[in-house]
C-alpha cells in the first residue's frame, strides 16, 4: 500500500542584501526531526532564495527494525511491501541484478520533499539520487533509472527472469510544476544488432552517464559519457553476437566510460543538448582508457567560465589537476595550481562572477594532505590561506560574488594518519579573515527554552557544524550539522539499548547582526584569524589531480 511523500517542515528565510564580510552571527534554521527515525539528511546546494538542496541517505536490510525506520521516514511505502522488496531483492533467482536505493534526493522549499527526478515516486525504493542545487524555480541533479523485469530464453530455451535498467546515472533538470527533463549525455550507445535485428537505436538514448552540478541563468553544468572505454567496446562487440542470449542492457550493465566536463544550455527553462568542455593536452597512448583522459564541471559563473578538473600530461604523468573552462570556446582555458614533488592533484569546486576560484590542493606526502586554495583568474595569483592550524587538511566548496568562501577543515589537531573531525568555515577572500562558523551560531530564544531549558551550553554542544557546502549573495549558507536525534518536543531520542543517537541534519545558516549564542561555561574563544596566508601568493602553475570529490558513476 502506498502513501503520499512526506514532508518536513523548515522555516526558510530570505536575506535580499549581498554581504560585504563575515557577519557577527548564523542563525541555524535546522529541518524538523518528524519523523523520528535515523535517517542521514545531507546538504549539497542553496539557491539566492534560501532553499536547501541535497540527499537523504537510506539505510535498508533484512532486520525489521530497519524496515521499520525506512518505511516511517519516507512515508511512502508501508512494512509490507518494505520487507516484499526486502525479500525480492535477496532473492537470487528473481532479484538478480538489482540493487536498492542509497539515497533520495529533496528539496525544502520551505518543507523536506523528495525529488525523484527522472523516475517516479513508485520507484523511490530502488532508485538513487542526489539534487546537487537550484536556480530560480528549477532544481537539477542526477538520478539512477528504475529497474525492469524482463525474461528471456536461455541457450537451454528455459525462462530466465532478470532486472535491467536503461542507464546508470543521468542528470535531470526539474521545474517548480514537477517537470522533469533529462540532460542528455554526450555519448550514449551506438545501434545495437544482433544478426539482422535492431535491438537497440541510437535514438533511444541508452546507456551513457550524466551528471549536473551546477548552473548558471544559461547554462547547467556537470559531466557525461564522452565515449566507451576500451573494455566496453570489446564488450559491445562481444554482446552483439548473435548467439548471444543475455537481454543487451543486462550484457552491458557496468559499461566505462570515458567523461567530459559538459554544459547544457538553457532556453526558456528548457535544456537543450550538452556541449562537450574538452580536455587539457594533447592525449597520447592509450586515447580510449577511462582512468587517463576525462574532465569534469562542478560550477559556472554568469561569465560563461566553468571551475572544474581535467586530466592533464605532465611529462610523462598523467594528472588530474584544477581547470577552468570556456563555454563560448568549448575548451579549457588553463590548469590551476602547480605541480612538482610536493603537489600532486587539485579540484576546483567553485567559481563567482568576480573570477575567483576555489577547491583544494592534494599532496602526496606531507603535514596535511590536502588544503584549499583561492585562485583569481585576472590577476593569475593562487592563495593557500591558513585555517585552524598549519597542518590541517581543507577544502572550499564554494565562493559567493562578496567573496566570501566556504568550506570544511580539520578542527581536531592529531597526528596525519588520525582520522580528524572537521568543522564547517567561511573565509572573508578580500581581508584575509579566517572564522569557525561554529563559534558564531545564534539559536533562538524559543529554541534555547524549549529544547535546551536554557542551557546555552547544551545548544552549542548539540549542534557540529562539519561542513559548508553553498553560500549564496544574500550570505546565507546551506550547511551539514551533527545533532542527537529528538522528537517533536525536542526531547531525545534513544536506541534500544537507551543510548543517544547521533544523526546528519542540514542548516540553513542566516547571517545576522546579533551577538552570537555563546557557553557560559565554555573558555574558549571565538576562532577568527587575520590574514589567512601562512602559503603566501604563488605564480600559476600546473598539478595533477587525484580527485577526493566522491563521484557516483
């Protein structure tokens, strides 16, 4: 039995005004814990209207107390058909092939709704997929394609019933009406004969990967399929045989790919087709291996420049480094960052429409294994400002057109090879002020007395911000908290075995004038320092990139 999606409610407040620098507080607007469960919300982008974007994370097995928690916290499926699903997918001859949903993208606006995206909400159960941002009444992001069940004769002319889908992963383009539109990949498969039947069109658009990241008033941008990877191609032949028996989806399932960073441009709120960014470099040797020569699009500026990666030849090494690209040219304009034995990889994950741009450097070996940089386009100057202390690892995610930048950094001082909790950060680019957001979170009054009784202390302590992932130009800021999981009364919420449960909840973060909600008890001090440059300003230069960003291919 099915049931209508659920929402969550969100108070969601619009600042119209762009700030000049770091404001002297946050107010944390959190998404309401209903329904009490044990989900994992992430934050992933932020719209100039204040609605947060990003992905629900699932957690589905065999135990019923686990399907339980799915079926409360999506409000969509009943136990029944959660533990039917449960039983189908683990069984070997009905299920082969199929896998379960790790994740459901939503929006709030100003409630939590799911977005399935391309696919239906009858498919919520077994589809995956992310809202990676918004930009006026649209939301984009990719998602996997349902399954299907189809059957087929075997070589022994016996019924063998197997699930295929139509494509890993594909970038969507949704209207505020709930229309969906599918950014297509450059590449998706080829005609597919097998003897003298057509079984698959290039028409049909199978296959193929895309993904969308970002956008600007004309254009989305990500990356997609490019062309088959060597190993696939053998497979398609392989596949095509006429002998073959396997359903061609199934024969192909798990096709490599090579990616390019992409755009799709937008006409009236529709996208058209994609156009291919390019690649650093000349390639040499093997042209078609998916691990040597790919590139990538994480954000656009109303400029037409595009921050990204793309692999890059540096001698006889192949790097993955930092890039910017040129939509009017369709070619990437230049690498960032430098390279040689102490720099090994970057990733640019921002760019505003003053041209800076921002991600972080890897190292191979060295007192912090990765730290983010600012690079500006016009005057070709790269920046590694300081942040909690010299060997911190950090990363910025993005930069609004007041230059002020977000990120996560190591928060914990331990030694490298020590796992580090991280805190969420804004750097103020144009006076070189470094400041932990933690330290100046406001909660509201009715918040401190309902909740907490007060206790300013227990607010602070309840509430880790671990990373910001979007500022817009109004400076609010969609972040990623740590929190106990409470009820409606914001009491806690306890396991089985009474102890506390710890979960991943998004914030909107609204800068305010207001003195920020401070521990009576607590002696440490607001961290702010001044003249984040410990790296200095360095000539543009080149290094590869070994790409921490998780990517879902």
């Amino acid at each position: 039995m099915k049931k209508s999606l659920f929402t969550l409610s969100m108070v969601a407040l619009a600042t119209n005004q762009a700030i000049a620098a770091i404001p002297t507080s946050y107010k944390l607007v959190p998404v309401d814990t209903q329904p009490v469960a044990p989900y994992q919300l992430t934050a992933l982008g932020l719209t100039e209207s204040g609605v947060v974007t990003g992905v629900l994370t699932s957690r589905i097995t065999e135990t019923d107390t686990t399907n339980d928690i799915y079926s409360d916290l999506f409000g969509v499926y009943d136990d029944e058909t959660v533990t039917d699903l449960v039983d189908d997918y683990t069984n070997s001859t009905s299920g082969s092939y199929r896998t379960l949903t790790s994740g459901n993208g939503f929006v709030a606006d100003p409630s939590v709704s799911l977005v399935p995206g391309l696919a239906s909400s009858d498919d919520l159960l077994t589809v995956t997929s992310d809202v990676t941002g918004g930009i006026d009444n649209f939301y984009f992001g990719y998602n996997t394609a349902p399954w299907q069940l189809v059957t087929y004769k075997d070589s022994s002319d016996n019924d063998v019933s197997v699930y295929q889908r139509n494509y890993d992963n594909r970038g969507f383009f949704t209207d505020n009406n709930g229309t969906s539109y599918p950014l297509y990949p450059l590449f998706t498969y080829p005609e597919i004969t097998r003897g003298d039947t057509t079984v698959v069109t290039a028409n049909e658009k199978l296959g193929g990967i895309s993904v969308a990241e970002n956008a600007s008033s004309s254009y989305i941008v990500g990356y997609s399929s490019s062309k088959f990877s060597t190993g696939s191609s053998t497979a398609l032949d392989n596949c095509s045989e006429s002998d073959e028996v396997l359903p061609i989806l199934v024969c192909m399932r798990n096709s490599g790919y090579q990616y390019r960073a992409t755009v799709w441009p937008l006409t009236n709120g529709v996208p058209g087709n994609p156009i291919s960014l390019g690649i650093l470099g000349e390639r040499t040797g093997d042209d078609d291996n998916p691990a040597a020569y790919n590139s990538y699009g994480y954000a656009i500026n109303d400029n037409g420049i595009v921050a990204g990666q793309s692999t890059y030849l540096d001698g006889d090494t192949n790097r993955q480094v930092a890039t910017i690209f040129d939509v009017s040219t369709g070619k990437p304009i230049k690498a960032i960052t430098k390279t040689n034995s102490d720099i090994s990889s970057s990733i640019a994950y921002g760019i505003n429409n003053n041209n800076l741009v921002v991600g972080q450097t890897s190292y191979p070996a060295s007192y912090s294994t990765y730290r983010f940089f600012i690079y500006n386009y016009d005057t070709d100057t790269i920046t590694y400002p300081s942040t909690f202390y010299e060997s911190a690892n950090s990363t910025a995610y993005d930069v609004n057109n007041s230059d002020l930048v977000v990120g996560a950094a190591d928060y914990e001082q331990l030694p490298p090879s020590s796992a580090r909790r991280q805190h969420a950060f804004v750097y103020d680019a144009d006076n070189g002020v470094f400041a932990d957001i933690n330290t100046r979170l406001q909660f509201d009054s009715s918040t401190l007395t309902q909740v907490y009784d007060g206790d300013t202390c227990a607010a602070r302590e309840d509430w880790v911000l671990e990373g910001a992932q979007k500022i817009n130009d109004a400076g609010q800021i969609a972040a990623t908290a740590v929190t106990t999981l409470r009820d409606s009364s914001g009491n806690q919420v306890l396991d089985d075995d009474g102890n506390v449960q710890y979960v991943l909840r998004p914030v909107l973060l609204e800068p305010s004038d207001e003195t920020a909600t401070t521990c009576v008890d607590d002696q440490d001090e607001s961290y702010s320092r001044s003249g984040g440059g410990s790296f200095g300003v360095f000539g543009l230069g080149v290094l590869g990139l070994l790409g921490l960003r998780r990517r879902k291919h």
